[in-house]
C-alpha cells in the first residue's frame, strides 16, 4: 500500500522548464538562422566581405541590437528585439551581403 501513496506523490512533481529551441543548421548550408531563446541568431559561412539586414516583427519592422562576430570561416550574429519577442511573434531576417541568398529567414518564437 505504501506504493499507491507514494506514486501519486511521484505523478505531482513538476518538471523543469524546457529549454528555448535553438536552430538546427546543416553543415553544408552558408546560412544558418533562427531563434536562440529570445534572440534570432546567424551564422554566414564563408563570411561575408560586407553584411546588412533588415527585421521585421509579425511584418512590421522591428527595432533592436544586432551585435557579430568574425572568424576565418564564419559570421556569426545575433539581434536581440526592442521590444522582447513574446509566444507566437513571427521574426524574419533579410540579408543583404555578397554571394549570400538574401531570405528571408524566419521564425517563430515558441
């Protein structure tokens, strides 16, 4: 009988939060993008020479900080929204860079 009370018990306990869905990238592709918790993020391989984007929020423009990096092989980016996503918020991200398709690539936040 000890085992039907505890099993109850065992059946209440919560589970930890899932973790934010983080893009899946396929090694060959040179663009890699999606959401990284409450980010969008990027990478470009090769690196681009020169690189621009525009945003856009559930179709509107969006405001934010984009900050990157460079390596030898690859750029990689992350834009942050002004104000923060929230569920159902769809971001897309065009880039404007040389040899690069230009997207857009989006995504929706969980």
């Amino acid at each position: 009988m000890v085992l039907g009370i505890l099993l109850p018990l065992f059946l209440l306990v919560e589970a930890p939060p899932a973790q934010a869905a983080q893009p899946v990238c396929i090694p060959e592709a040179p663009v890699c993008a999606g959401l990284d918790g409450g980010g969008f993020v990027f990478t470009i391989a090769p690196p681009p020479a020169t690189l621009s984007v525009s945003v856009t929020v559930n179709g509107l423009p969006a405001r934010g900080s984009l900050s990157s990096y460079r390596t030898p092989t690859y750029l990689y980016g992350l834009f942050r929204p002004s104000p923060p996503l929230v569920s159902g918020d769809r971001i897309c991200m065009t880039l404007y860079a040389g040899g690069v398709s230009p997207g857009p690539y989006c995504d929706t936040m969980p």
